[in-house]
C-alpha cells in the first residue's frame, strides 16, 4: 500500500532540503530507559522515507533496518547510508513487514501513521501497529511518532493559510488516547507519551515567510498535498498579500510562538508483553 495521497516518488527530490529527524534524543531515551543495551540491539524504522533517523541512529545502535515503500525515498535512503554497514533498506509495506515474527528489539515509525487512514476506525493503522509486535521479540519496543491534534492544527505557522487541507490531516492522525488504548489492546505496556519542545522538523529556512511559495519548499511536509490547487492558490495569494504589505514576518513569528508551547510531535511507546 502506498501513501493515500503524498506523492513521495516525485517529493522525494526535495524533501531533505527542508526537513529534519525530530525527536532523536526521544527515541533513545525510551529505548535505554527501557533497558535496551542499543549497542547490540537490532532496530526497524517501519516506513523509513530518506533514512535521515537511520542515518542518525547508526553509531548508535547494533544494526538497523528500514522499511519503504516508496521508490523514490528507498532510493535517497540507500544513497544517504551507503557507508554504514550495519543498515539495510528494504522495500515493503507497514501494513504486510516482509520480516519473520521476533526479528527486531524495536520498531520505530515516525511521521506514518496518518498516511494510512482517512477513516475513523482507523483500522490500517491498527493493522501496522499489530505488524510492528509481530516482528517484535517479548520484551521489545514499539516507538511512534506521530502529532497530538493540537499539534496538527497548531504545530506549523503556516498551517492558517489552508484551514480546509488541516482539517482533512486531523481526520488521519488517531488521538494520542486512541493510540495508548490501540496499543494496550494489541498487547502493549504503554508508557507515557513524550513531547519534545524547542524541536522542528523543518530546516534553517523553516521561518522564512516567502517558503511556501516554492514547491520545494512545500515538498519537506506532505500537509501541502491534502490542499486542493484552488485551496493552495488562495494561500498562496493570503501570503504574497501579508508579504507586499510588510505584514508576514509578524504572523510568522506570532504562530511559532504558539507552536513553541505545544511541540511539533508527540511520542507514544509501549513494550511488547
């Protein structure tokens, strides 16, 4: 199964450009706190994208493995990791993982979950979470990150210039009690969800109010492609207003402060009983 609506075959191109693995310190922490001995752990990033956490991660831990669907994403990924001989990429879905039953130590999948559903049973993203405990030995740890709903509403400055695209986003991210429920019914121990603030995904240009204007720009978050082209270009156009008339920078600080209080992800986690 391929996303339901990114196309990151072509927005694989750019997405480096203006994006960045939020939350690194997050995930090493829950795995060590939970006794994990990392370096000789064998972890799973479950929809991988670029490999920019495997890439982060692989000083760190024993071996890693990721897992893509995407052409375009396996390829920028295998290219990033090409000189760390303890990662693998692998192609294959979140939904059907193409590893025997109690391969891993832990799976991590960040920033995926809402790629799988638009519906409010969510039932792939229950079906992707019983594939991470599957491949998962007892004991092991299940990481996700993923974004509370005021995160998604509120977690981006620019989130305001395409109300109607955000609201179609909140309807894909399960609420952060749903996932803490979903987990303990799969047969989780459900740890409490962490909120790493001061952290963007986005990068040095991320509080450029002119950004949004450059589909390269646009490609570092899959938010953009849930806009309709008359959505987009109504905008766009609200932007390039605020910007002829001096007024950007203010609503662009303005909405990052109210990011900062809130963080940009939140991380649930559980272990394998």
């Amino acid at each position: 199964m391929k996303p339901t609506y990114e196309d990151y075959d072509t927005t694989s191109a750019n997405y480096d450009t203006h994006r960045r693995p939020l939350g690194l310190g997050v995930i090493v922490g829950i795995l060590a706190g939970g006794g994990l001995p990392l370096g000789s752990s064998r972890l799973l990033d479950a929809g991988c994208g670029t490999g920019s956490y495997l890439a982060a991660l692989a000083s760190q831990v024993g071996s890693l493995d990721g897992l893509e669907i995407s052409a375009g994403m396996r390829e920028k990924a295998v290219a990033k990791l090409v000189r760390h001989t303890n990662v693998r990429v692998v192609e294959g879905s979140v939904l059907d993982m193409p590893f025997e039953s109690g391969t891993f130590d832990a799976v991590m999948i960040n920033q995926v979950i809402h790629h799988l559903d638009d519906t409010s049973d969510f039932a792939n993203v229950r079906r992707a979470l019983s594939e991470c405990r599957r491949v998962l030995r007892e004991g092991g740890a299940v990481v996700i990150n993923t974004c509370s709903q005021e995160q998604v509403f509120e977690g981006a400055w620019y989130t305001r210039l395409i109300p109607a695209a955000v609201e179609r986003l909140a309807r894909r991210y399960p609420p952060i009690a749903g996932l803490h429920s979903m987990l303990a019914e799969l047969g989780f121990e459900v740890g409490e969800e962490v909120v790493p603030l001061g952290e963007r995904f986005a990068g040095e240009r991320y509080l450029d109010a002119a950004g949004p204007l450059e589909k390269s720009w646009r490609d570092g978050d899959s938010l953009w492609a849930l806009a309709t082209e008359s959505e987009l270009d109504a905008g766009l156009a609200n932007l390039r207003a605020m910007i002829a008339t001096g007024e950007a920078n203010a609503f662009v600080k303005g909405r990052d402060e109210a990011q900062r209080a809130i963080g940009q992800a939140t991380f649930v986690h559980g272990w394998k009983r």
